[in-house]
C-alpha cells in the first residue's frame, strides 16, 4: 500500500469501517510497522481527549437570559 | 402532558407536539433537554463564547418557530442540530464576509488538490486522555489546535468525532458527500494527531516516519 493509501485505510480502520481485503492489508502493515502503530494510537487518542474534554459548560446567566427571552417571544406567539 | 405515562419521562416527539399545541413547559423542557449540546456544539465550530449563544438562542427561536413545519418522519434532535449545524453555518459566511473571503464548506477544491498531511512528529503520548482532559492546559491546547483547523476540516472533525454524528448525518448536515466527509475527516485528524503529539508526545519515544511507504513499495 502507497502511504497515502494507508493514511486512509488507517482513518476507516480507526473507525471500524473498512473493506475486509483493505483492512487485512492494513493489518499485516501495521504488525511490522511501528511508526503507524503510534499513529493510529496518536489518532486515538486525539479523538478521545476531544469527546472527553468538557470545556463548555452552557454558562447560568445565559441559560436564564435564553429562557427569558424564549419566554417572552412565546408569549407573543401564542397568548399565554 | 399528553402521552406522558407516570412514572416516564415524555420522549422529544411528545413535548414537541405538546409545544405544539401551546404548551410553554413543554417547549421549554425541549429547549433544557438540548440547549447544552446546542450550545457545545455551536461553540465548537464558531470557537467564540458570544457567537455561540446568539446561535443558540437563533437556534431554538427558529425551533420555535417552525414546530408546525417539523415533519414527524425524522428524530426532533437530528432536527435541531441540523437547525444548530445551520445557524452556527450561517454566522461562520457572515463572519467571512466581513473578511471578503469566501467560505468554501461546499466545494471539493483542496481536498483532493493539496497532498495529504503525512504524520512527522511520531511519539507515544505521555499520559491518557482521561487524565489530559482535567487540566486546564491542555483544554487551551485542544481549542487552539481545532481552531487553526481550516473551516471545512474542523466542522467535519466537530459533527463526526466529538459530537459522534454518523458519516451519512454528517453529510447531509453539511450538504457535501460522503467522500468528502471522509477525506475532511482524514485531514482533520491527521492535523489534530500531528498538533497534539509536538505538545502531548514522550519525545524519548520518538520514530522518524521511515518505512518504505514513501518510494509505493508493496509491504508483504
């Protein structure tokens, strides 16, 4: 496999979603190489610490302005 | 509320069509219900706490406004993210129009143009990402580096990898196919990897990226 060919194969590998004869020839790649087995753990846990971080709490004070002023236009919508 | 069973909490499609008939509790447990992810997600592609929130509330406004017009065939979260992904889309052009540079989420150039980022800096992190993501540091890291990422690149990374939508969802939230979605992600991926590891890596763990592939040798 080409190296473009595997940086491709090892996205879908790292998604569990790639054709059988691909991800076989990914596999045997992978057991003797260990720069991409770094890789594909790197791609891992880039993914992972992303999902992880929760660095955007959904701020009081807006959620109350949010709420207000959903409010007030629903009022006007519907009367009540 | 109508439908609710005691002791159950009501599904989406039930406060929807709750909210529907007029029933502001019922619109507003929605709203609870999803604001924080709207929020999350919306802050994630637009990277700036203010615009977040105006996109958030645009979002949920124009919920509210089209209740009538949801058709009940698909999920009401799929609906409001797709209202989400739309909102935060349309404040990304008006931010790039004020720049006078066109914002090219749909178009393929590039993509198939420009070579793929081959990985460099090749290194065993030096610790796990649950105990990378408590730290205040790297949090800065990770919204530095997703933000360096190239519009297209990061929305596909935000939708498929973190907010964890299928390739096939990603793609009509985005109105591109399914390839793209895939070569984006790819890319995106790669230059988060390459990002992340330059700061994260054990340097003593270093590879140099040498095997073969750069000279198409078939590796048996």
């Amino acid at each position: 496999m080409k190296c473009d060919e595997l940086l491709k194969a090892l996205s879908d590998y790292v998604d569990g979603d790639v054709d059988p004869s691909v991800c076989h020839e990914f596999e045997e790649h992978l057991a003797g190489c260990n720069p991409c087995q770094i890789v594909v753990d790197n791609v891992r846990k880039t993914i992972a610490l992303y999902k992880a971080g929760e660095p955007y709490p959904l701020p009081e004070e807006f959620q109350r302005r949010l709420h207000a002023s959903l409010r007030a236009r629903w009022r006007q919508k519907f009367g009540k | 509320m109508e439908g609710m069973e005691s002791g159950t909490s009501p599904s989406d499609l039930e406060l929807l069509r709750s909210a529907r008939e007029g029933q502001w509790v019922a619109f507003e447990a929605l709203v609870a219900r999803f604001e924080p992810r709207v929020f999350r997600l919306t802050w994630r592609i637009l990277q700036q706490r203010q615009d977040a929130e105006d996109a958030t509330q645009q979002t949920f406004i124009s919920v509210m406004e089209h209740l009538d017009q949801f058709r009940e065939e698909a999920a009401v979260g799929t609906w409001i993210f797709r209202i989400a992904t739309n909102q935060a889309l349309a404040m990304l052009r008006k931010r790039r129009g004020r720049n006078t540079v066109r914002l090219d989420t749909q178009a393929n150039q590039g993509d198939d143009e420009t070579p793929m980022p081959h990985p460099e800096f090749i290194a065993q992190w030096r610790d796990d990402p649950a105990e990378l993501a408590e730290r205040r540091e790297v949090k800065e890291l990770l919204g530095q580096a997703l933000s360096e990422l190239d519009e297209k690149y990061r929305m596909v990374f935000v939708l498929r990898d973190v907010e964890e939508f299928s390739t096939k969802e990603t793609a009509e939230l985005l109105g591109i196919t399914e390839s793209n979605v895939k070569v984006r992600l790819l890319r995106a991926r790669l230059r988060l990897r390459e990002r992340l590891t330059r700061a994260l890596g054990d340097e003593s763990t270093r590879l140099a990226p040498d095997h073969g592939h750069e000279t198409g040798n078939r590796v048996t």
